[in-house]
C-alpha cells in the first residue's frame, strides 16, 4: 500500500471516529435541551443526506447513484435505522465511556455472523478471542451490578448486534455498490421513514438546541464521508483499529461535559473488549491476505 495513501487513509479514520464520538456527546445534549428522541434521529440521517447529496453533485454526479439493488438497500435502511436507535438509546441511558466500551463488541458479534451467515472459516483463535471480548463485555456490563442501567447495557450489546448485522449486509452490497451509492440510499431512505415520526415529534426548541441538531447531522454525515475515504485509500486491517480511539475521546468529553469517568471495571474490561477486537482484524487480515496468494498461486499453475 503507497504510503502517500495509507497515511490520509488513517487521518481520515482518526477523524472520524472523533467526530462520532463528539456526534455522541451532542445527541445527549439535544436530549437535555428538549429534542425527542424522533428528532435527534431524522436530524442524523437528513443532514447525513443533504451532506452526501452535496458531494456527490459536485463530484461524480446523481446518475453514479443508480441501483439496480434497491431491495438490498431497503433492507440495509431498515436493520440500520434498528442499529442506530438501539445505540442512540444507549448512548442517552449510559455514559460515554461505557457506551462506547459496549459498542466496541461489534467485532465480536460480526465474527460469529460471518461464521454462522456467510461460512467464513474461523479457527479456534479467532473463537478464542470472541470468548476474551465477551468475558470483557461481562467485566464491563456487571449484570449483578449496580454501577449501570441494566436495560442500558442491553440496548449497547443489542445495538452492537445489529450493527454487526449491517456489516454482513455491507460486505454483500459491496460486491456491487460503490460505497457513495450505499452511503447514499441509506440516508436517503432513513429520511424518508423518519420523517412521519419527526412531524408528529416535532416542537419549538431554543437556538441553542436547534444549533445542536443541526450539529448531530453534521457531525455525522462528515464523520460517515470520513470513514468511507479512509476504506477507499486504506486496508480494512489498517484503518479499523482507528475505531478504537472513540473510547479516548468518549472519557474526554464524558469528563469535560459532566466530570464523569470511566468505573473501574470499564477500566479492566475495555482492553479486553479491544483487544480481542484488534486480534479478530489482524486474523481478518491475514486470512484474505492467505486467500489472494491462494489464487495467485492457482492462477499461476
């Protein structure tokens, strides 16, 4: 990989995910300052809209959007807009660190999808690490604890679920779809669906809370644009172990807005939960790496 292109493929994900982390902190300020919880939801995805509907016109144009997949990307919408939801919910009902901690079992879950999904072959390592992610979901979630909302817990492993899920789906559209296009008609359609839930949620807020609204959507959609650029310049093996730098911006911010910090059996669960992240997409890596060299090598005999 051109090291002219690895290099903005990982500033673009660093941006990213320090975008959604700040996008996070904005969604429980817009709760506290009086949007429900259908506007906070339409304000994401119709400024993620109107932000890559700007850049594709004034990039490739309206017809690189034409889908002959439109039932894939119906389906993308709806298992999306559950994901996104759930992790909004959790994001309101856990604190940042938490939330983000929980969020960070996804890898985990797309694992055991892909396995029992797709039939990806997964070996007793790979299986080995989703056994240390989810004994780090249990240090952090403390079911017989009290120091979080149980309910809240389960909605971030629930949501993590299902953004799994979507990743599955990603991984289908994408033999086919550019992402622009998938980026696109997710927005777009989310749009559409929330829209008769915002009406009838709709009310007058102070400048303040509509400001924060608007940033919700901005901050998304930027952050969207951000992590689709850094898979067109970067290795998925590269570039996803950005991710995980969210969970340093969400103790920051958790600590700059409300002066609250990660519990101590955040502290000893997360490395648990990323690591075993970070170990599933190193495996990733290596396999599809075994795979090209597999073909190669076939090609050649």
């Amino acid at each position: 990989m051109n090291e002219d292109r690895l290099l903005p493929a990982i500033a673009l994900r660093l941006t990213a995910a320090a975008l959604f982390s700040l996008m996070n902190l904005f969604i429980k300020l817009a709760e506290q300052g009086g949007a429900a919880f259908a506007e906070i939801l339409f304000a994401r995805q119709f400024g993620a809209a109107v932000l890559v509907a700007g850049v594709v016109a004034a990039g490739p144009g309206f017809a690189s959007l034409r889908t002959e997949r439109m039932p894939a990307h119906l389906l993308r919408c709806v298992v999306g807009l559950v994901a996104m939801a759930l992790t909004f919910s959790a994001i309101l009902m856990l604190p940042l660190a938490e939330s983000t901690t929980i969020g960070f079992s996804m890898p985990i879950f797309a694992t055991v999808l892909g396995a029992l999904v797709l039939r990806e072959p997964t070996g007793w390592r790979r299986w080995a690490a989703v056994g240390i992610g989810f004994a780090g979901v249990l240090i952090v979630a403390q079911p017989s604890g009290d120091h979080m909302p149980l309910a809240g817990a389960a909605l971030g492993l629930t949501a993590a679920f299902c953004t799994a899920l979507v990743t599955i789906l990603l991984r289908q559209i994408g033999r086919t779809e550019a992402p622009k296009t998938t980026v696109f008609w997710f927005s777009a359609l989310s749009s559409a669906v929330l829209l008769p839930f915002y009406l009838a949620n709709a009310d007058l807020h102070p400048p303040l809370t509509w400001a924060i609204l608007a940033g919700i959507g901005a901050l998304g959609g930027v952050a969207q644009l951000a992590m689709t650029g850094s898979l067109a310049r970067g290795p998925v093996s590269v570039v996803v172990p950005m991710d995980y730098t969210s969970l340093l911006w969400a103790m920051l911010l958790g600590w700059a807005a409300y002066g609250t910090l990660p519990v101590a059996a955040t502290l000893v669960g997360a490395p648990l939960i990323v690591g075993s992240g970070l170990f599933i997409v190193w495996r990733e890596h290596r396999r599809r790496r075994e795979e090209v060299r597999q073909a190669s090598a076939d090609g050649i005999v």
